[in-house]
C-alpha cells in the first residue's frame, strides 16, 4: 500500500520503471505475495492509465489478468475480482481511445475477447445464493465489465456477447430470489451490506442496480435487444418485482414524511428507479410489443398480489403496490397507448378499485401509490373514479391517517382539483382548513407538497375562494419570512399568494396587508437580514403583475423610492436582479401615469434613467445586469416619447454594457433593445443607422461596427418567441435601407476546421476559432433564411413539392426567370443551426392560427406582436428582388442549399 500510495503521485512522470516492476510481480506465479501485493497496487492506479500507457500495457498485462481471474484453486475470489476491476479499467479507457483509434482499440479488444466472455460466463453461472458481498463480489465485477463492453464497443459480434446473456438472466432471477428474502421483507438475518478492502460500499441493492443498468444497455443496443426480444415479458414481470417497497424502506418513510417525499422524487440510485428506467427503455426500444410485455407483466404481478392476499399473506399489498408503481412511472406513454387502442384504462380502474375496500392504517403505501397513479392517469381513468378519489383525498387529509397516505392525498389533490367540476367539488374551504392544519406540522420536503396543493387548490375555487385571504394569508406569509433564505419554500410560497391575490374579492385586502411591512424593509434596507430585501422585492413584483391601476399607484406610493435606491446603492446581486424586474414591473402597471404620480415634474423619469443608467454601468459584473434588457424594453414601450431624446445616451451606455459582459444571456438581451430601436426609427430606419455610426465603440470604428459584429452571431442563439420576432423582423428592415455602410461591414461567416484530430483545452488555447469574414447585407440575407427555411419547416409547407437538390428557379413575375447558376451553394452559412429551445419558441410565433396571446407581459402591449413573421420575410425577400435585382443575385450566392429553396417557395406565390 505504501508503494502504490507514492506511486499515485510520482507515477509515471517520476517512476517510469513502476509499471514494468509491477508486471513482472504480477507475471511471477511463484511469488504468491507479490503477485497480491502487485495486483492491489496496479488497481489503485488503474484509474491513472491513459491513451499512452494502456496499448502498450494491454498485451503484456491481460495474460496474467486472465491467468489469475480463470485459477480459483490458485487464487482467492477477492484477488480475481481485484483482477476483473483492472480489466475494467483497460475496456473503460480502450472505450474512451475508440473515436480516435477505432481500428486499434478494436483489435486489442478482439484479442481478449473470447478468453473475457468465456470467464464471464462461469463466473455468472454461479448462482447468487446469499445477501453476503464475498458470494458474489466476482459477478458485480462481470457485470461492470459487461457493460464497458456494450457501451464503448456497441458493434462487437452479437454471437460473442449473445453467450453470456443466459447465464447473465440466470444470475438475474436468482438474485431476485436472495433480494427478495433478505431485502425485500428482511426475512433472513443478515448485514446487507459490505466493505471491500479499499473501503468501497458493497450492498444487494448495488449490486441490482448494477444489473439493471446492464439490463437497461442491453436492450438500448438494437442487436442485442433482438437476440433477447422473446424474454422481454419476463424481464418485465421480474422488474416490477424488484420495485416491491423493502421492509427498510417502511421503517424509514413511517418515521419520517419527509424521506418518504424525497424518495418518491429522487431519481437515483435504487431498485424502484433503475427499474423504471429499464421499462422505460423496453417501451423505446421495443415501442407496441414492449407496452404489450410491461402490461401484461403487470397485470401478472396484481393478480399474484390478490393470490397472497386469499393466502393470507401479510405482504400481498407489495407487489400490488410495485404494479401501480411502474405503471406510474410510464403514465405519458400508457396514456398515448390507450389512445393507439390499447386497453390500459380497464387494468388501472380495476387495480385502484380493488383498493377501496382495505384499512388504510394497514396499508398506508398501498394507499398512497393508488392517490398518486390516479392523478397520472386522471385523464384516461373514469370520471367516477377521479371524483371518488379526490372525495377521498379530502377525507384523508382531514384524518388520523398515516403521513405517506397524507402525501399521496395531496398528490391526488393537486391534480384533481383543477379538472373537477364545480358541483363535484368538495366543500373547499374544508380542503384549504385541512392543508392549513397540515402546513403546520409540515417541515422540508413535505412542506414543498403541501405548498403545491395549497396553490392548486386556492385555483381551483373559484366563488369559494372569496373568504380565503384573511385565513391563509397570514400564515403563508409567516412561512414566506422564515424560509426566505430557501429560495424553492420562499418561491412556493409567493406562488400561493399569487393564487391568492388572483382569487375573486382577494386582491385589495392582500395588498393591504403586505403593503406596510414590505414597505418598511425597503426603506431600510441595508439593515435587513440576507435574503428579505431581495425576497421583498420579488413579492412586490408578484403584486404589480397584472394589478389594476390603484394597486400599482399604491405601490407606488409606498415603494418606488426605495426600489430605485436599491439599484442606485446596494451591491447585492440578488437585490440588483429583483429590483430591476420589479421597476420593469412598475412601468408595465403604471405607464405613462406612473411620471405623474411622483409628484415634481420629470423626477420619476430622470429616477429611472438614473437606475438604467447604473444598471449599464460597464463596471458591475455581468450578472447585476442580467434583467436590464426587460427593464428598458418597457422604457421603449410605454414611455417612447420621453425616452426619445435620451436614445443616444442610452445606445452608447448599451454598447460599453455589452462590450464588458461575459454573459451571452445579457449581450443578447441588449441586441433586443436595440432591433426594438430600430422598429421604434422605422419607417426612417437609415437615420438610426447613421445614428449607430456617430456613436463611437472601443475598438471598432463605431457602434454600428460592433453592435452588427455581435448581433450576427448571437442571432441563432435568442430565444423567446418575442425575442425571435422583433430581432428578425429589425434584420429586415435594416438590410432593405440598402445602408452603403452595411456592405462595408464585414462579419463572422463560417468556422473554419483549422486541424485534424480532437481539440483539446490547450490545442484550443494556442490556436483559437478562425472564421471566414462576409458582409454583413450577406450574414443578414443567410440568417433570415435560415429562419423562413425553419418556418416553412414548422408550419409543414407542403404545398409545393420542390426537390430541394436538383430543383430550378421558376418565373416569379413579370414573366422574369431566376437565373439557376445564381442559387449555387457556396460555404457561407449563417451562424451555428439554433437551439432545440430556439426552434421551440419559434414553433410559437410561426404557428398562423396563434391568437397572439404570450404569458410574457411584454408581448402583451407590443404592436409587433400582430405582426405575422412569415408574411414579414415574405415581404421582404420579394421587395427586395423586385428593387433591387442586382443585389438580390449576389446575396444569393452566399446561400445553402435549403436557405435557397426556401426563398425559392415564398417567390413562387
């Protein structure tokens, strides 16, 4: 130990001679110590092998490897299993090598693979009998091997790997035997868990999970998965039978609410997890067949479940329990398959009916599994049966009923409350009467759930909710001001005073009574504790959204001075950010009569251009300054006139923002205030051009220069459909002044692959990104095709069946005809194919039947909201090649293949 102690530090660099010593001690069969001794020491610096070490180790290390893991009778199992982890490690790295030596990495693993796969299957042909670690720590190293294997080396010959797989299922099923004993119901006396001699825990439970893993890689591999496609009903059926609650895991979750709520949201690192995530990969991989298999397997295990039950068997209710588990844990796509024909409503009803009649004391987890399957499939499950459970979901929370059958009536709650009818809806008052009860003794995690259906059902109401505030309020108020350092209580908890604040009749007698105090740690906030003012500042904005004028003017009135003293003076980032987004929040409520209310003339103006101007300030970090963007766009909408004359100011404090940020979110925010600019100029949109040209920039000849030079790479990267809609159209309207100025700009092309082989940190640092240089009227012209390339994609224009590859310019007006040599491809595409989430929010804006509506406030108020982006573009593309032929042509040769014929299809209407 003391020998591979330093040689985990000095190795290789300042021992090179290590490796050879240890090999040679590993290779002498006569030095039984040494070979132990050498054996312990290779393992431990194992993890240190590289690219250099391991081609040149692999063929002089693996022959005694194998010697020691194929001689039992020389060597013990925890000698040979110190072997398999070695042989691990070598797969592990060849795996990591196999992109760049794919060649080589193969054949060093051909040449141990018959050998590897011979031994694994004996080692996995010995049964697993015992819960005890030393039975079977040989097989959890096969198992790790195994999967190394599948998942670096996914086209090795199915024959070879196919060998091990009956004995793998072997090792499989009579493992679930032990687990089921000895973990399961804690019916056989033994420590489940153990110690390696490196210190590394060794459980059962590990080593399932280990097995499901490999089991979920196995069927993820379609080769495999064909080879093992007719055991997949009983690879399901023993799955769910491994999710069975542990006799452990009811000790645990009886004493503490709060564990119980952590499990059931964690997703690592347990039997019920791993495999949900085997059945969800036998749905994916297997799609019909695999749904098929899991329902049936299901419905195996609930009818051997009432089987014990006429048995008299006391743990019946477990596999009942892991049934409606796993079926849980696959609600979206059972839901699609009931829809696809499949009967998977009849299997739940009946499997949640059966459960009406048992005591709920004796099967508290049985019950809470039933509240919470019901709320999945609330949409497929009868109405009937949702109103019964959702009656019974305010009973229970009412009752003396253990703590799990509490969390999953509240799970219950949540979902239902929002779909019942008004009629069927139980006396609400008695519900929130309950949760209030409940938020009392609730702590941690529980405490995030009660929260939850609280909100869910102060919403669900309706006319009941008038006579709510004065009850919740106050409390939800209290647990608001002592988790305020908690961000996800404290966000909970001014979520169900929104839900509050938006109930009939509630509104005015809430502000009423937050007002004062939030009023009171504004004003003096300097002396409060971490976390209020910044708190305060984000229920005050949670009050302005969407308030009637009065309430904001009372707001006002209170709090104004105080918010802007906080950007003007904290250094808080947290402040900073909620203040910002509350002053965005005033002018959005307040408008332009938010400039009178302040009393002397031009003072609340020149307040908020005082706090834009401190939020632009090039020296704060970034992160102050991430909602400036917001904030001013607000300035742009509601309050153009008196920010007109001020424009110059405030584009040259944007471009020294942006020229010192090191956050994209922020510089692209800023890109948005400036094409909101360029809308705000049109129809004299030249003027603001020569604007951006007097304007100096640090390090480019003007503003223009710079502000172009960032607008065109960051273009692909906005996000927000809002965002996406006015930074587009302003391209267009800036590339159709035809500027002189533009064409002397030359931006950011295309990346330039500059060498072979895989860029590594310090490759990157010497030799940074190298881009072609185009100008800038050709970046514009590539980008927003791009972006009528995506809609037409989005909208599923399929009226015109244009072969994109071979396809010719048709005539288009006039009876012109576009010359075909112009559209030929050329290597100038626009900036990195955007984001799934850019794609996403572009999905809003490009759909034509969308009503316009955005849960953005500031997509509420602006005009460009009526504008319909494709019609936009349309416009644009065709004005252009009616004015300006010329141009028109030569734009077009810097186009993709797909950007050309998507111009191609808006010409030809």
């Amino acid at each position: 130990m003391a020998v591979a102690a330093i040689g985990q530090n000095d190795w290789p660099e300042d021992w090179p001679e290590l490796l050879p010593f240890l090999l040679k001690l590993i290779g002498d069969q006569s030095n039984g110590n040494g070979v132990r001794g050498a054996l312990r020491c290779l393992a431990l610096l194992s993890d240190d092998l590289d690219d250099t070490s391991i081609p040149k180790l692999v063929p002089e290390l693996f022959p005694s490897l194998y010697r020691i893991i194929s001689s039992p009778h020389l060597y013990e199992n925890s000698l040979r299993a110190k072997a398999l982890g070695i042989v691990h490690s070598c797969i592990s790295m060849l795996g990591s090598m196999s992109g760049v030596y794919k060649r080589e990495t193969v054949n060093l693993m051909t040449s141990m693979l018959d050998p590897l796969v011979e031994q694994f299957s004996i080692i996995l042909n010995s049964p697993v009998l015992s819960p005890n670690p030393d039975d079977w720590s040989m097989q959890m190293e096969v198992l790790k091997c195994l999967l190394q294997l599948i998942q670096n080396f996914p086209r090795l010959p199915e024959a070879k790997i196919s060998a091990v797989l009956a004995p793998l299922w072997q090792n499989f099923v009579s493992s679930f035997k032990v687990y089921h004993l000895s973990i399961i119901q804690a019916s056989e006396d033994a420590d489940n868990v153990g110690y390696d001699s490196d210190g590394s825990e060794r459980s059962l439970e590990s080593f399932e999970i280990q097995l499901f893993e490999l089991w979920t890689t196995i069927v993820g591999n379609s080769m495999l998965a064909k080879v093992i496609a007719g055991n997949v009903k009983e690879l399901a059926y023993y799955t769910i039978s491994f999710q069975q609650i542990t006799e452990e895991q009811v000790q645990n979750w009886s004493r503490d609410a709060n564990q119980y709520v952590a499990d059931e949201d964690d997703v690592t690192y347990s039997c019920r997890v791993s495999g949900s995530l085997l059945l969800e990969e036998i749905v994916t991989a297997y799609e019909d067949y695999g749904i098929d298999a899991i329902l049936e397997a299901s419905q195996v295990c609930f009818r051997e479940s009432r089987e014990l039950k006429q048995a008299g068997s006391a743990d019946w209710w477990r596999l009942h329990e892991a049934s409606l588990f796993a079926l849980g844990s696959l609600s979206e796509h059972l839901c699609e398959a009931q829809d696809s024909g499949y009967n998977v409503r009849d299997l739940l009803e009946h499997m949640v009916t059966d459960i009406v009649g048992t005591v709920v004391h004796q099967y508290p987890f049985l019950h809470a599994r039933a509240f919470s399957v019901v709320a999945k499939f609330s949409s497929l499950i009868s109405k009937g049966i949702c109103e019964q459970y959702l009656c019974n979901a305010a009973h229970a929370i009412a009752s003396d009923v253990p703590p799990p059958v509490k969390v999953g009536a509240c799970r219950a709650l949540a979902e239902l409350l929002p779909e019942s009818n008004q009629s069927s809806m139980p006396n609400i008052m008695g519900i929130l009467s309950s949760l209030v009860d409940l938020l009392r003794q609730a702590s941690d995690e529980t405490l995030h759930l009660v929260l939850e259906t609280l909100q869910s059902a102060i919403k669900s109401g309706g006319e009941q909710s008038t006579s709510i505030e004065p009850v919740i309020s106050p409390i939800i108020l209290d647990v608001w001001a002592q988790h305020i350092a908690d961000p996800f209580i404290s966000i909970d908890a001014v979520e169900v005073l929104e839900a509050i604040k938006n109930a009939p009749g509630c509104l005015e007698p809430l502000v009423s009574r937050i007002l004062p105090t939030i009023g009171t740690i504004l004003s003096k906030s300097k002396i409060q504790p971490d976390g209020l003012v910044a708190g305060s500042l984000d229920l005050l904005t949670m009050i302005l959204k969407n308030a009637p004028a009065a309430v904001v003017k009372a707001v006002f009135d209170t709090c104004f001075i105080s918010t802007i003293q906080i950007v003007l003076e904290s250094d808080d980032h947290g402040e900073m950010q909620n203040a910002t987004e509350c002053l965005a929040a005033f002018i959005s409520g307040g408008r332009q009569e938010l400039l009178v209310w302040g009393g002397e003339q031009g003072s609340t103006l020149k307040m908020l251009l005082s706090a834009a101007s401190r939020l632009l300030d090039p020296e704060l970090e970034s992160s102050v300054s991430l909602f400036v963007g917001s904030y001013i766009l607000q300035l742009i909408l509601h309050l153009p006139s008196h920010l007109s004359p001020h424009i110059p100011e405030l584009i040259a404090a944007i471009v020294r923002r942006m020229q010192t940020s090191d956050i994209e979110g922020l510089k692209s925010s800023l890109v948005v205030i400036i094409a909101r600019l360029v809308h705000l100029s049109a129809p004299n949109v030249d003027q603001f051009i020569n604007l951006l040209l007097a304007i100096p920039a640090q390090g480019y000849g003007n503003s223009l220069v710079y502000i172009m030079s960032e607008w065109s790479q960051l273009q692909g990267e906005i996000q927000g459909a809002y965002q996406i809609k006015v930074t587009t159209t302003a391209l267009a309207l800036l590339i159709s002044t035809r500027h002189p100025e533009l064409s002397r700009i030359e931006v950011n092309g295309h990346l330039v692959k500059t060498s072979a082989g895989i860029t590594t940190r310090s490759k990157a640092r010497v030799t940074p990104d190298n881009w072609t240089k185009i100008p800038l009227p050709s970046k514009i012209f590539a980008l927003l095709a791009d972006t009528l390339a995506e809609i037409q994609e989005q909208v599923g224009d399929d009226a015109d069946n244009i072969d994109e590859e071979d396809s010719d310019w048709e005539e288009v007006q006039n009876g012109d005809a576009t010359p075909h040599d112009i559209m030929y491809s050329a290597s100038v595409p626009s900036n990195a194919n955007p984001s799934v989430e850019h794609l996403n929010a572009m999905a809003k804006v490009f759909d034509e039947d969308e009503d316009g509506s955005y849960d953005d406030d500031l997509a509420k108020t602006d005009s460009l909201n009526e504008v319909k982006l494709s019609d936009f573009l349309t416009n644009t593309f065709v004005n252009l090649w009616g004015s300006d032929r010329t141009l028109f042509e030569y734009l077009c040769q810097g186009l993709t293949n797909p950007q050309r014929v998507a111009i191609q299809k808006v010409l030809q209407k």
